[in-house]
C-alpha cells in the first residue's frame, strides 16, 4: 500500500476528456515532446475504459473512490429527487464513498488537491482543497478558506464561463489558454511550499476546449493553432511536473474519458414523446418535472431513462408488476433508434443491475443507454425533433478512448476509471 511508502510521492495531473488516440497520433507524428520522452521512459501510452454514462461528474467521482456509481452514488450531472419531483445536481456531500485523498489525509499525509469535478464543496483534509467547476465563487473554494486570499491574489479561474464558447470564440480560447497557465502556476508554488504525499492537479480547459474547438482541429478551421498550442503549452506543463519528480515518486496523468465529433444531439425525451411514454401536463414544458401523472418514462442527460414507477416516482402511474415488461419493451426500442441517414445511434442498453452494484443502486436510472460515436444523448424537452445538428458545442464524450501514461503504476492493469486508486491502495 502506498500510504507506508516513506520518502515517495505521488503526483497525479488530471486531463479532462483527452482521447489515447489522440495524444498517440501526437506523439507518433512528434508534436508532444514531453508526453513522448515520459511515455518511452515508462511503459507507453495506456488506452482504458470510461464509466455509464460517459460525463466527467461520475468518471471522476468512480476515480476518486475506487468504486460504481451504485456504491458512491453519483449518477449524473443533473438528477432528481422522487418525493417531491425536484431536480437537482449532485455535489462532493452527495457522494457517499471517501475520495483518494480523504484516505490518505486520515492516514496522516498530506495532500494537495485542485479543480477535480465533484469536490465542491471542499471536504476537509490534512492539507488543501481546491474546489473545481459548480463552485458558486472564489471565498467557497478553498479548505482552508485562509488560501482564498492568496487564490485571489494569483488571479485564479476557477471554470473558465462556458456561456463564453457560444458568444465570443476568441475570447473564450484566449480565456482557455490563460486559465492552464494560472492553474499551473498555483499548483507549482503550493507544490513547492510544503512536503505533500499526494498532490493531484485537475485540468478543466481540456474538455471545455474539446467541446467547443473540436470541429475546429479536424477542419482547418479558424481556432485549429490555436488548440494546437493549447496542447503543446499542455505537454509543457506536463514535462516541467514530471521533472520535480524524483525518481521514486510516482507520477500519472489520465484522462476520464476521450471525445469525437458531433454528428447530431439526440433528444431522447422527443422520442419518449413520439411513442407516447411521456405526456405533459401543460402545452409548453420547460423541463421534465412538467410530465404528466399518466407518463410512463422520462430521460435525464445523458442517456439515463426512468420509468415513472408507481410508489418511487411523485407521480407515478407504472404498476411494480409491469415495471419488467415495460423495462424490456423500452430498451428493445432504444436500441432501434436510427438517425435520418437510417444510421444506428444505441451502442448499448444497459438495466442498472447489469453495470451497477452497491446500496445506492435503487437510485440509479433504469435503463442506461451509451450511443455510438458521434451521437450525443441529451435531456432536453420541446425539442420537436429527434436528431439536432450540432451548435457551437461540437465535441462529445466517448467511453473507451480514455489514456492513462506515467510512472509508478502498473499500466497493464487499468482497464477502467475504477482502477488507478485500486492499484495505488494495493487492493
């Protein structure tokens, strides 16, 4: 176990939404210098598996703890209570599994964790906490709140505004670009401020940068040098890490899931509508709580479908006695859906019980559906159609195109996003 390790340090960079075979054809064709040099050193580069769904609040919380969705209980960016029908999004004090470094700080080290996702509010721990995106500003994202001083003081970004990406491209790359550089910046001199056992620095601009700048990359587009020097100031930042290591320190970076292009967003709640599974109690819904007490199922981004079961649900009106029938009858018709080039857009349908395991199972989706790439499943309602063209937002998650590379960890035996802390912990 790494806690009785002396003398030994693990630093862990977290690249949001960087694909393997993305960072492979880089480094083959030469462009990242760094990443090839540490990868040829340690082992290459790794390609592993994402979480159901494939959304950065649930891979990085089955990240963090080592465990399913059904043992640490984050489902979702978005989900719902049933008693009242509310929805909500899911913070740090949802999760009920400890993180990485809570473990390691009630081993008494201590730890230096930035900007993962799911940390706000920040627990407390023998060392810093900085809180990543969904943190409501800068005088809540710091245990201890005395740092907030100094993260001002650094001009420290928490989330660059995606709102932004859809108004001013430029400025949102620039924004991008200047966010890297400050968070870098932070992490180094905390680093070099205190003897820290476990220091992990999360990188959001990379899957904001994907998301909006990805059709940009594949078509010569306008942004192109601009992404492309995102990534080599990337790989910059990641061979100066790799070189305060010393040789018996631990260093990994990974990825929490990869990305593609968009080809449509897939409203799923339009074709719930279309079959008439989902009704609505008003003629202009804003969102799913409008559902009427006779719906059958309703949809949560991404790709996580309720039955709207009698009992559970506020409003639920499927008897527990159909709630297999129903179950099977939506997945099999799931699964038919077709683009309007006839193209198949349900890689797979999963019941909960298939991918989750735990005590918090009960509150997983029942049916949770993953597209083939370039499909994004959305939850959105009034939509009127089943197939949107994409809009600014260009770039979608993909399962199993994660990359994990470094040194100190037994590459061969991450398969999946649960696997790193497993390793780490000897478990």
């Amino acid at each position: 176990m790494f806690f009785k390790k002396k003398n030994r340090r693990i630093v862990i960079l977290g690249i949001d939404g960087v694909p393997y075979s993305f960072l492979k054809s880089g480094t083959d064709e030469g462009k990242f210098k760094n990443i090839k040099m540490i990868t040829t050193e340690n082992g290459g580069l790794k390609k592993y598996n994402s979480v159901y769904p494939t959304v950065s609040s649930v891979a990085w919380s089955s990240y963090m703890t080592g465990k399913n969705p059904g043992e640490h209980s984050i489902f979702g960016f978005v989900d719902r209570s049933t008693q009242p029908f509310v929805l909500k999004i899911p913070l740090a004090n949802d999760r009920t599994e400890k993180t990485l470094w809570k473990q390691a700080s009630e081993k008494g080290k201590k730890v230096l964790v930035m900007n993962v996702p799911v940390t706000y509010p920040p627990e407390e721990v023998n060392g810093i906490l900085i809180s990543g995106f969904l943190t409501p500003g800068i005088e809540k994202v710091v245990y201890p709140s005395s740092y907030v001083g100094y993260l001002k003081q650094k001009g420290y970004i928490i989330d660059v505004d995606p709102r932004i990406g859809h108004t001013n491209r430029r400025r949102f790359m620039d924004e991008l670009h200047r966010a890297l550089d400050i968070r870098m910046e932070v992490f180094f001199d905390l680093l070099g401020k205190d003897d820290y056992f476990l220091a992990q620095c999360h990188i959001m601009e990379t899957d904001r940068i994907n998301h909006f700048f990805w059709g940009d990359y594949e078509d010569d587009g306008e942004f192109k040098g601009d992404f492309e020097k995102f990534y080599s100031k990337l790989d910059e930042w990641i061979g100066k890490t790799y070189s305060l290591l010393n040789n018996e320190d631990v260093f990994i970076v990974l990825s929490d899931h990869g990305f593609c292009r968009v080809k449509y967003n897939v409203q799923i709640n339009h074709f719930l509508e279309e079959e008439g599974y989902l009704l609505w109690q008003t003629d202009d819904p804003d969102n799913i709580t409008a559902l009427s007490k006779d719906s059958i199922a309703y949809s949560l981004i991404p790709g996580r479908v309720f039955i709207n079961l009698e009992g559970r649900e506020e409003k639920g009106s499927v008897p527990v006695s159909k709630y297999g029938m129903v179950r099977q009858e939506l997945k099999e018709k799931l699964l038919g859906l077709k683009s309007p080039k006839g193209e198949q857009i349900i890689e797979r349908a999963f019941f909960r019980e298939e991918i989750y395991s735990g005590a918090y199972i009960g509150n997983a989706a029942d049916i949770i559906i993953h597209p083939k790439w370039g499909f994004d499943l959305k939850g959105n309602v009034n939509t009127g159609e089943l197939c949107q063209k994409p809009g600014t937002i260009d770039g979608m998650h993909t399962y199993d195109d994660a990359v994990i590379f470094g040194r100190g960890i037994k590459l061969q035996e991450v398969n999946s996003i649960q696997d790193p802390l497993r390793i780490l912990l000897g478990k």
